[in-house]
C-alpha cells in the first residue's frame, strides 16, 4: 500500500508505505510528462514506513512518484508542487 501526503506540495511530501519485507527502494519523482525530477534511494522495514520526499528543488507542476523495489514496483500516487 501506498500513499502520500500532502498532495498540495512546497518543500516536502511524505509517503506512507507498507512493504511485505525489509528493502531498498528506489523513489523516483517524475513530471507528468514523464521527465525524471528527483530520485532517492531508502531502506524500509516490513510493515508501515514514512519516507519524506524534499520538493524544494522542484519546479511548479504536476508530479508523480512511484517506488522501485527487487521484486517489483509500487503503484504510483500524484502530487501538485506550488
């Protein structure tokens, strides 16, 4: 599961993820035209996770986000930086 808060962004988003294991996963933020804006790698523990995305650097527009894992990928979830 995932999800992220707030949607409406300035200098940061917070994604809320459950993961199955222990993992690195790889954050990549993208612009809805699918321009990679900002990647960070973390490691998460087996259940619920808080990973803060920095949004400073990012440019006003439409985002999305998706995780990146060794078995697969998470769904992706929107967000607005203003």
């Amino acid at each position: 599961m995932i999800s992220l808060h707030p949607t409406i962004v300035s200098s940061q988003a917070e994604v809320f993820y459950t993961s199955p294991n222990p993992e690195n996963v790889e954050w990549i933020v993208t612009a809805i035209m699918v321009r990679i804006a900002n990647k960070i790698t973390t490691t998460v523990t087996a259940g619920d996770n808080n990973v803060v995305l920095p949004t400073n650097d990012l440019s006003t527009g439409q985002y999305q986000v998706k995780g990146f894992t060794s078995l697969g990928s998470t769904a992706s979830v929107k967000f607005i930086k203003q």
